[in-house]
C-alpha cells in the first residue's frame, strides 16, 4: 500500500544574478568602436537626458534639436492624465524654462535656420548614405526583359532565373524545374524543350558569361566561348588550349597533375602553363561580379605607436568617433523639481540614472581596454620588435590575475578589437593564447609557431615542396617539436594547400 505525505524543508544557499545595468555594462565592454557608436547613436534618440557634451567636442557639432523638442512632448505625453493636465503642465514648464526654450531648444530657432538656408546635418548624413544595390534575382529579370525572345520562351527564362543561387549557378536541372513549376501558371504550356531553349538564350542575352550555368565546368566553358567571340583577329591566345583543358581534364587541373596533362593531350608543360594562366581571367562565380558582398570596416580600437625617446610603445584609444556625452543639466534639474508632478519626476529620474549609468559604462570600457592593452604591451614586447615569430604565450587568467579583474573581463575587452600597431592592423585577441616550450627552453606561443610554418614554406623550393613530415622536421631542428597532425592542422589554418598542390612545373 504506497502512502503519500508532504513536508517542509530549509535549505541555505548562494546565488548570484545579473541586473539588467550590469547586463549593459558587460555588452558595452564587448563592443567594438563601431558598434559602440550605434549603440550610443541608440541611446541618443531614446534617452531624453543623455546629451552630447558640446564644450568637450573638438568642434561644434549639430545637435539633434528635433530630438529634444519631442522629448519635452514625451516627458509631458508619458503621463496617464488627462489632456487639460498635460497642457497646463506643458504651460509651467513654457513659463519656468522660458529662456531655454526660446534659445537653442525653440522651434521657431530651428524654423528660421532652415529657411535661412542653412544645411541640416541630420538630411546630409542620409543622403550620404548608399542606397541598397539590387539584388542578382533583380539585375538578371532586368536584363532578360531586354531579350529578343518570343512570350513562351520569355516566360520559361523568368522561371530558370528564379533557381540562381549566390554564386549565379543553376542550382536544379531542367527536368527538376519542369516538375516543380509545371503546374504553375506562369509555365502552362512549356515543356522541356522550351526550357532548353530559353536556357541556351539566357546564356547569350545575359551579362557576365557564364550565369545559369549547370556546373562549374560549363560555366568556365561559356566564359571561354565568350572571350574568343570578343578577342580580335590578330589575338593569339591559345583559347582553344583552355577550352581543352577544362573540358577533358578539370579533374587533373585541381589535383595539379601537370605532367599527366601533357602526356594525354600533347601539349608541352610551356603550352599548360600558358593556358592555366589565362584561367586566372574566369570567374568560378560570376554572379558576385553584379553583387558585391557589404564588407564591413575595420576601425581599430587601440593605436599602439613607438616613443624612440623613451624607448616603449604608447598605446590610446581611438574613441575619436564617440561623442563626449553628459547628462542633460536641464533634465535633471527638472527631475527634482517639484512643480512637476510625480509620474514625471520620476520619467525624467529613470532617464537621468539610465544616462549616468550608460556614461559609467563606456568610461570604464576604456579604462578596462586601455589596462589590458598596456599588459599586451609589456608581455609582448618582441613582437612589436622583432615580428609575430615572438609571440610569447599569454593566457587570459595570467592577464585577468596581474590586474585584480575577472578572466570573464579580459575575454570580452578583447572580443572584436582590433589593435594598430607599426606591424599592420591586428586583432587583439592573436596576443591571447597558449603555446609550447621549444628545446632552448623558450616559451612560443602557437600564433609564433602558425608564422614559423609559414616562414618555412615560403621559402621552400617549389619545384620540390615540402610535405607535412618534412615541415614537421623542420620545425624541430628549430626547436619546435610538434606532431604531423598538428602540422596538417596548422597549415589548413593558414590556407596552405598540401604539397601536392604547391608543385611548380
């Protein structure tokens, strides 16, 4: 018979939770200049009492003056009362703060400069701002509407264009298209010699060459097709060569087997050569050429610069692109006045404590990155000397130790940082990370070991690369004892293609 009772127990125990500032505070420290810059652009539009600190600007600056006059309306819209409260509230404000509102903060103030002809910061920014690129679906369709094609077989291109992929690749046969559109509207009435022959006009009405090509193999091809229609009489370029060895031997070209080439086709080493550098004129996605990828700028954190009067690296932030920000002396002013009524006092005291906290944190993101780049700085003083063969191992918790902070702190003011130092643009990370102790006893880390590799096969004799056993040997008469494997791992790290395929014929 199961019996079935309750009881109450105590148990004692710790548990720590994040608050939300603190939660802030660690995402800012993460940030990267330019993300920090959004973030305080963010907070600038949503937070009536953070400000930017125009005294401290190097220059003047346009302030967002429409900002402000709707942050007033909020303050006064943000309470439950009623309309005749909201005015008379917004009447005692005009008459306590009369001469703010009839300086910089008036709109009659804006007004005026507009219709003076003053430029307006705010319209220019936007109108710098580039305006997005069509996408390939978009700029092919655009092209294929200018084709000298009848309805049935423009119909069936607008279905073939719809399956390119990124790289402007057919990404499914004819037949698959056939079985997935057939039902559809748009493909009533074709079958799949309609799609055949709109795919033949497709490669020549659309630019580049080589779009909505089935394989790789053919998208090579049709570009070669293309650039003998285009070559002149007297052009000599073994096009034909090319041709061949793309449709016969594209197996042998990738795995580098040179020597096999010459003997099937005839051709001397001189004539393969000639023709796989011509390769270097076809694109393997040509569908990239008509859709540039939106790279993103590197801007670094941290400028490291060398002092030769003092013989030591000097490293400061380059916070150029954050604003001096302050909380809004009228906002808090208003805050502790007490013609306003309570739930406004208290709007204005969030906003006011949320700008104070936001300050705080950007504050103690430089001091936080500023140390932790001054310790990179002393641990790592040969790199900057001598190259990155002298990275030294520098784990984070050695780092987070010296400094009296959590190894949590390290990780995240390192993440996404970039460090410019007279040896190039850096990610400030590569100065974090563990490594090995060669025969001499010295500490190398496995960045510094990554550089010694790629030292070794730069110089290697091409016509006789070095295999990964012969690169690990290498290593060890350097006193750099590691296995094949890591070797194997390392050099795939760096993008360096086995031996095989380094042979120089």
């Amino acid at each position: 018979m199961m019996r079935f009772d309750t009881s109450q127990q105590m148990k004692l125990g710790q548990q720590m939770k994040l608050s939300p500032r603190m939660i802030q505070s660690m995402e800012i420290l993460q940030m990267p200049i330019l993300a920090l810059q959004e973030r305080i652009d963010q907070e600038l539009e949503t937070n009536i009492a953070l400000e930017v600190n125009e005294e401290q600007a190097a220059g003047p600056t346009e302030t967002d003056r429409d900002r402000d006059i709707e942050s007033q309306e909020m303050v006064v819209g943000d309470t439950t009362h009623d309309g005749a409260d909201d005015f008379a509230r917004l009447d005692s404000m005009e008459k306590t703060y009369r001469e703010a509102f009839d300086n910089e903060y008036s709109s009659g103030s804006l007004s005026s400069s507009r219709l003076s002809g003053e430029r307006d910061a705010k319209m220019d920014a936007m109108a710098s701002i580039r305006a997005r690129g069509e996408r390939l679906s978009e700029q092919v369709l655009h092209q294929w509407t200018f084709a000298e094609v009848d309805e049935e077989i423009g119909r069936a291109g607008r279905i073939i264009l719809e399956y390119l992929n990124d790289d402007g690749l057919l990404e499914a046969d004819l037949e698959t298209i056939l079985e997935q559109r057939g039902g559809s509207e748009e493909a009533r009435g074709l079958d799949l010699d309609s799609f055949q022959e709109a795919l033949t006009a497709i490669h020549h009405w659309i630019e580049p060459a080589g779009l909505a090509a089935r394989s790789i193999k053919e998208c090579l091809l049709l570009q070669v097709d293309a650039l003998e229609r285009a070559k002149d009489a007297e052009e000599s370029e073994p096009w034909e060569d090319v041709r061949r060895l793309i449709d016969g031997h594209m197996d042998d070209l990738v795995q580098n087997r040179l020597p096999r080439i010459v003997q099937e086709t005839g051709l001397d080493m001189d004539r393969v050569r000639e023709a796989m550098n011509l390769m270097h004129r076809l694109d393997l996605a040509p569908g990239k050429r008509l859709v540039s990828e939106d790279v993103k700028p590197i801007l670094p954190d941290v400028i490291v610069e060398y002092d030769e009067e003092n013989d030591a690296y000097i490293a400061a932030l380059c916070d150029g692109v954050i604003p001096p920000l302050r909380v809004s002396p009228r906002y808090e002013e208003m805050s502790k006045d007490k013609e306003f009524d309570k739930e406004t006092r208290e709007f204005l005291g969030r906003s006011v404590g949320n700008a104070r906290w936001i300050i705080e944190s950007i504050n103690q993101r430089k001091n936080s990155l500023l140390r932790v780049v001054n310790v990179v700085l002393t641990r790592q003083r040969e790199y900057f000397d001598i190259g990155p063969q002298q990275l030294k191992p520098l784990p984070m918790v050695e780092v987070a130790d010296q400094l009296g902070i959590h190894v949590a702190t390290v990780s995240r003011a390192v993440a996404d940082k970039w460090m410019q130092t007279p040896r190039g643009i850096v990610p400030l990370r590569r100065f974090f990370s563990g490594g090995t102790e060669t025969a001499t006893g010295e500490n190398m880390s496995w960045e510094a070991v990554k550089a010694v590799l790629q030292e070794i096969v730069a110089a290697e004799d091409k016509s006789h690369p070095l295999s990964d056993e012969a690169i690990a040997a290498e290593l060890k008469e350097r006193g750099i004892d590691i296995a094949r494997r890591t070797v194997v791992k390392y050099r795939q790290q760096l993008g360096i293609p086995p031996g095989r395929l380094r042979k120089q014929y």
